[in-house]
C-alpha cells in the first residue's frame, strides 16, 4: 500500500466524521486494504468499497455518497494514482462533477449493499413484530446470552483462601504441621462456601401472551440447560410444572413435551388460583424459598385480583427477590393500571418488560445479582 492511498484514505475518512458519519479506524483500514486490491482506476469499485466499509445503517447513504463526490471530486487523477497503475479514468456514475443530479440519479439507481448484523437488528426489535424466520434466529441468540447463576452463602465450610478468615481449621492445621517439624507455621482457616441460588420460572402461557409464549419458553430451556437449581411452571387455569420436559437438550421435543403436559397452553389464566396452587404445593416451603421467583405475564388476569395481591404478599414473603416481566411495559405511554397488576406490583422487586433480546439480557443480569 502506497503513502498516497494511505494519506488520501485518512483524508477521505477524516471527511466522513466531519460529515456526522461513524468512521472508525477498523473502517478506514478496511477501505485502505480495499482500495490497494482494487486500485484507484474504476471511482465507481472505491465508491461501493468504501460505503461497504463505512455505512451501517440505510440513512448513512445519502451524507457518504455526499462526501464522496465532493472529496473525491476536488482530487485530480494524479492524486489517485497508485503508482502500480496507469492514471485513472472516471465512471459515468462517479464524474468529476461535483455531485450533480446524474451522478445522484446513477447512485440512486445502484443496489443497497449495507454493511450490518441482523443480530444487532434483532437484539432490540419486539418478538410480537418478528416474523417466524426471526423468531428462529432470535432462539439460536437466546443460547448466547450470558448467563451467571445467583450466588448465596452456603451452609457448609471450605478451605480459605485469605489468611485471617473463618474459623480455625485444627485436622489440617495440624497435618500441615508436620512438615516443618511439629510447630503450627500456617494456620489453616474454613468458610462457608457459595452456592448457586435456586431460580424459578414463572411463565403466564394464555391466550393474551400469545406472542410471547414461544419465545420465553425458549428462554426457559435454555436457562435450565445451562445453569443448575432452575425450575419452571407454566401458568394457565392451572399451574403446571414444566421443569422435566424443558430439560430436554433438544428444543423441538422440549416443547413438544411441554405442550403435551400443559394442554391450557395459550388458553385462558387465573393467576391468582395458579400462585395459589404453587405456593400450596411446595413453593412456599421448597422451591420457591430463598430462590429468584421471576414471573413473566402480561397482568391480564380473569380472577380475584385480591387473592392475586395475597398469594404475591405469600411469595414475596418466601423468596429472595421476585422480578414480574411485563411485555407491555415496552409499549409507549404504558402504566400498570390493570386491576391485577395494580395488586400485585407493590409486591414486586423489579420490573422489567422482557419483549426483545436486550430486555431479556437485562433480565439476565438481574437475575444474576
């Protein structure tokens, strides 16, 4: 690579963030690395090179295509040359002419080829807008999320790693002994140890979160394939453990298997009668005691919002933390005034909305504290 292309390449770069345009250095050394290979001859190959290396979104075309034509419009071909090559010859669409309405009529005419990552697309777009082909992508993202199991103090002790901390460790304190003739040089401590906290998954699976029923089942398997201690209902007319059939590595048949145990799927809900049925059955006093209790619905609710609001206050009162995930809380000018959810929100430690990949990786770090 020449200094010329090198030194007209940092210009050219320079002009774009002038011009409001993200160009980071990654960007500019791709288009210097473009520019040698294709070499300067065709301005139509170093147009399309460098809006392949500096447009990420579809509104950076039109100030790129401007700063195009009045960079490389003021540069004569000598100045383009690289020194491997013979002087160049502008392209009809890309004439030295200032920007005029040909050259825009031309570019308009061109294909779109813009750089970008369907992941980062998908990462904040609502699972109710995704169509199916997405809605697959969007299963395979889940898996990446990264997930770290909540932490609590465990009960039994392990050897310390910091000197002056725990208790006096005597059995090995005293075998350590030994090897410097009897005397007790280094006293060996013990601490209690950490242990993964339990997670319980909530899921409302009735007709009004219809959308995101799927996906947050998705979310459950894939939390129970890779973190220990998670367990998962599902809340209809009735409340169904699904922990054994999400356990499944294959998420085709994991579902096939939760649809086949939970036939209320995508029916009506009672979510009050479902906590109550939890609580009555082991949650209060098994899996829901100490745990993360995250409950993922919509608050539309057909029952009693006051046995909602007193099998809340009954679960709050068992976990740790409970997290209430409410789709509907990303939607413009959305407040919690459905009577269920006016209940059994004081009752909630965190809010979150959950509708997209990003919400559901802050659930995820929640999760985790």
């Amino acid at each position: 690579m020449t200094t010329d292309i090198a030194s007209l390449v940092t210009g050219f770069s320079r002009s774009l963030r002038g011009a409001g345009l993200h160009a980071p250095p990654s960007a500019t050394i791709d288009f210097a690395r473009a520019v040698a290979l294709l070499g300067t001859d065709n301005r139509e190959h170093v147009y399309w090179a460098g809006r392949a290396c500096f447009c990420r979104r579809e509104e950076d075309a039109e100030p790129y295509t401007m700063t195009f034509l009045a960079f490389f419009g003021a540069v004569s071909n000598n100045d383009l040359r690289d020194s491997r090559t013979t002087p160049p010859t502008p392209s009809p669409a890309l004439a030295n002419n200032g920007g005029d309405a040909d050259s825009h009529a031309a570019l308009d005419d061109m294909p779109f080829p813009v750089a970008y990552s369907a992941a980062e697309i998908l990462r904040t777009k609502d699972f109710a807008r995704c169509t199916e082909a997405e809605l697959a992508e969007v299963a395979r993202l889940i898996t990446s999320l990264r997930r770290r199991p909540p932490m609590r103090r465990g009960r039994r002790l392990e050897p310390s790693r910091a000197s002056g901390r725990g208790v006096l460790d005597m059995r090995r304190t005293m075998q350590r002994a030994f090897s410097s003739g009897g005397d007790p040089v280094r006293l060996v401590r013990r601490v209690r140890g950490d242990r993964p906290r339990r997670v319980v998954l909530l899921i409302d699976a009735s007709g009004s979160m219809s959308s995101y029923v799927n996906t947050m089942l998705r979310f459950a398997h894939s939390t129970i394939v890779s973190q220990r201690n998670v367990e998962a209902f599902a809340l209809g007319t009735r409340c169904t453990r699904i922990t054994r059939e999400l356990s499944w590595r294959n998420l085709d048949a994991a579902l096939a298997r939760v649809a086949s145990a939970a036939p209320d799927l995508k029916g009506g809900t009672r979510l009050g009668d479902c906590l109550r049925e939890f609580n009555e059955s082991g949650g209060m006093g098994g899996s829901a005691r100490g745990a993360i209790v995250v409950l993922i619905s919509d608050g539309f609710d057909r029952g009693d919002s006051a046995q909602l609001a007193e099998q809340m206050s009954r679960l709050a009162y068992a976990a740790h933390r409970v997290v209430w995930v409410n789709p509907l809380k990303a939607s413009p000018g959305y407040e919690p005034l459905a009577r269920s959810m006016a209940a059994a929100l004081p009752f909630a430690d965190e809010f979150l909305s959950g509708h997209s990949l990003e919400a559901l990786d802050e659930l995820v770090q929640v999760m985790a504290r």
